[in-house]
C-alpha cells in the first residue's frame, strides 16, 4: 500500500508503491468533509510531486452531487496545474457514478476516466505512465559543446 499520508473517519490517503496517490473515501460525506478531502489529496500531490491520482469511492454512500460542479471546475484543474495528469476515479454506487460523470464531463478533456474497480484503475494508471516514460526516452539531447 505504500507510504501513509493522511487520515479521517471518511478518507485515508497513501503514496502508493507505484508513485501515485491513492485515496480511499468511505461512508457519508458532508460537504465540508468532501471539500477538505479534496484539498488534502491536493496537497499530498504537490508534497509528494505525483502526476497520477486513484482516487477511491468503491466505499462512499450516498452522494455528492452538490459538489461536482466544484471538483470540475476547480480541484481538477488545481490538480492539473500541480502536475497531475491522470486521476483514476473508481465509483461502485450509481450514486457516485452520477457526480463522478458530472466531474469527467466538465474537467479539462483527459483529465478524470472512470472505472467500477480499482485494479482496472491501477492498471490504466500504470499505462500511462509507461506511456510517460516512452515519450520521456525518445527525447534525445544534442552533444555538449566542446
């Protein structure tokens, strides 16, 4: 599971053995608790400089649908801008699946994919960053100068 980051009743948050940020919600989120979640993972992205995000619903009840407009249009582009560039999201009520299609919908293109498990999630985010590192390596440095 990685390295332990963060802790509430409704979120755990990890660095995960891979590099990326994986946060576990769980149960019923108030608005505040869902917004200072949010921020926290947020925060974590930038401390730890991870550019992928599993971002873990599987357990969360009821919805959030209030806040979607606010995680579209606002975390996710805060988060692009820390360098993020893949947020896994996993959702397993039509609840959450409702808000987190409101959020992909409206986040930047590319920015959010949605998945029903969590190793379908890990597996895309492992992907991408192959990918990242096969465009990495094709860049090809001209000789220092002498």
């Amino acid at each position: 599971m990685g390295v332990f980051l963060y802790q509430q009743s409704h979120l755990q948050i990890h660095a995960d053995d891979e590099g990326w940020i994986y946060a576990a919600w769980n149960g019923l989120q108030s608005e505040n608790e869902m917004r200072a979640g949010c921020e926290e993972i947020l925060q974590q992205a930038r401390r730890r400089g991870a550019v992928s995000i599993l971002n873990d619903q599987t357990l969360v009840q009821g919805t959030w649908l209030q806040l979607a407009d606010w995680v579209a249009l606002d975390w996710v582009p805060r988060l692009r801008t820390a360098g993020v560039g893949w947020l896994a999201w996993v959702y397993t009520t039509r609840f959450v699946e409702l808000a987190a299609t409101v959020v992909r919908d409206k986040a930047p293109p590319g920015s959010v994919r949605l998945f029903g498990h969590t190793t379908e999630a890990a597996q895309w985010l492992r992907e991408q960053q192959q990918n990242d590192r096969r465009r990495t390596q094709r860049i090809i440095l001209p000789p220092p100068q002498a």
